[in-house]
C-alpha cells in the first residue's frame, strides 16, 4: 500500500491523514492509525486509567482470529496488522469489533483532559504520539501562554547576556592561552551553549534572535582568540612587555596588514570546525525556544478532532 492508496482508504474510514498519520474517532473511542512497512500498519486507541486486565483476555482472542498482534503500552492499545489497498470492508470490521470488545468490558472512551486533567473534554487532538481527550480551551490556553513567552524578554537584555556568555564559554581557551601559549579546538565547543543559557538567564529575547547571536558571537570569539594568540607571539618574538601600549601597537600593526582576516581564518581553521561542531550539537537546545514551542502547538491545534456522539 502506497502513500496515496493509504490516504484514500484512510478518507474513506473518516480519518484525516497527514503525512503516515491518519486519526480520528470510532464511536467516541480515540484511533491513530500510523503506515509503516509495505502492508504493515499500526492502531493506536487511547483509553484511561488500567483497562488492560479487563479485556485482555478477549483483544488477544480476537486479534488472532484478525491474524493481528496487539500490545497495551503507556494506556494504548497497540494493534498491529497487514492491510492490502481494497480491504476496507475488513479494516471496518476491525476497527468496530476492538471497540465492541471495548464496550462488553465497560471500557468507556476516554474523557479526561490530558492538560488539565479534568474531565468532560470537547476534543480529540495528536499529541505525545496518540489520538489523546482535551479541551480546545486548554490548547488555546498554552498557546497564549508560549505567544507572551515569544514577545516576552528584551533584545537589550539578549544581547548583554549573550555577551556575557561568550566570555564565560571563552574563558577555558583564555586560559588556556595564558598558561600554555595556544588554545585547544576541543574548548570552542562550550561557548554556544554558555551564550544560551546566559542569554535566558538574563531574560533575554528567546525567539530565533538567540540562535544567530550564537552563531555570530561564536565565530567572532574565534578571530579574537586568534588575533589575541597572534599578538601574544608577535610580543614575545620582540622581547616586548605585555603591557596596555604595547599590545596596542602590535594588534595595530597586525590589523593594517592588508591580509590579516584570510590568514586568521586559514590558522582557525579547526577552531572554526569545532565551534560549528558546538552549535550543532546543541541545535536541539538552541532551537527549543518558546516560538517552537508555539510552532508545536499550533500544530497539536491543527490535528484537532470532535467527538463521535453516535
């Protein structure tokens, strides 16, 4: 069964399809239906509180007799099943002898709210990988919440903690430089992570804004440490002291030379590579910001499907 074979059957069995999802409800009763291997797809139905032992029993039962496999994990019931590209009278006859099953064992479609833990929840919506009860209320409730947190914070405040971050992330390469005369690669990989947090320490503007701050203030520390590596050698091959004018003088000389920036980023060239290594390992870090926040939202938001009162 292909992509568009598997979204065609999934329409016809009322389910909205994204993608390898389709979800929706049968008879009240919550299903995520996720396409996998060739013929291969999974049932997902959410039910609440520990059902398990009352319709364990018959679910196996039945699906032997499906020439199905079925598992109950984290309060789902996981069925596993072929299904060929017109087998939609089977699918059907599927679907509604679990939820038969469901309703001889008095397992009732699931109620509570999974934000607020109350119940009579208005709504079904994809989220944490199942078909899962709650209010529309409580979903535009975290999304007010995430869109104060985008337009919380302030730039000024961003850019100070940024600052200050990158020198707390330089300083083990300042050391390093100070007491053994040269800076490790390895060390550039802690300075995007310093201005993160440093950033969000200060209440900063946690959108985007932090991740190009990191980006643009790690590759900047680079030239420094190299520009500061390169006076401290220019100063002790003329037996000069490290003193305020004299460090002046050299870094001046050195900034005149007309290819100074292409011979620092040649000398970098694994600094550069290391503090790159460092933003990426920590993209997932940086990204996370309370505008993806909103992003994930607004897309539990968009699975959002009504209760079948039939």
């Amino acid at each position: 069964m292909d992509k568009m074979d598997y979204k065609e059957f999934m329409v016809k069995n009322d389910l909205k399809v994204e993608g390898n999802l389709a979800y929706g409800n049968v008879k009240g009763y919550p299903l995520l239906v996720r396409k996998k291997m060739g013929k291969n797809v999974e049932l997902s139905f959410y039910l609440e509180d520990d059902p398990w032992k009352k319709i364990r029993e018959k679910i196996i039962e039945y699906a032997k007799l499906s020439k199905a496999s079925v598992c109950f994990e984290n309060q789902h019931v996981i069925w596993n099943t072929k299904l060929g590209k017109r087998e939609y009278t089977r699918f059907q006859e599927m679907l509604y002898g679990i939820v038969r099953i469901f309703k001889e064992k008095g397992v009732k479609p699931p109620k509570r709210c999974v934000i607020c833990g109350e119940v009579h929840s208005d709504s079904f919506a994809v989220i944490d990988g199942g078909n899962h009860p709650l209010h529309r209320a409580c979903l535009q409730e975290q999304l007010n919440l995430t869109r104060e947190r985008v337009h919380s914070g302030s730039y000024v405040l961003g850019v100070l903690g940024g600052l200050l971050g990158c020198l707390i992330g330089s300083l083990p390469c300042i050391l390093s430089l100070s007491l053994i005369g040269k800076t490790f690669c390895v060390l550039f990989l802690f300075i995007p992570p310093c201005i993160y947090y440093c950033c969000k320490l200060v209440k900063g503007k946690m959108n985007y804004f932090v991740f190009w701050m990191s980006v643009i203030l790690s590759f900047l520390s680079v030239y420094i440490m190299e520009l500061s590596a390169l006076t401290r050698y220019n100063l002790l091959q003329q037996n000069l002291p490290f003193e305020g004018y004299y460090i002046m003088r050299i870094l001046e000389k050195l900034l005149s030379y007309k290819g100074i920036w292409l011979k620092l980023t040649s000398s970098a060239g694994l600094n550069f590579v290391f503090a790159l290594m460092g933003i990426l390992i920590n993209w997932e870090l940086i990204s996370q910001t309370s505008l993806k926040a909103e992003e994930n939202v607004v897309e539990v938001i968009n699975t959002i499907n009504y209760e079948n009162k039939n």
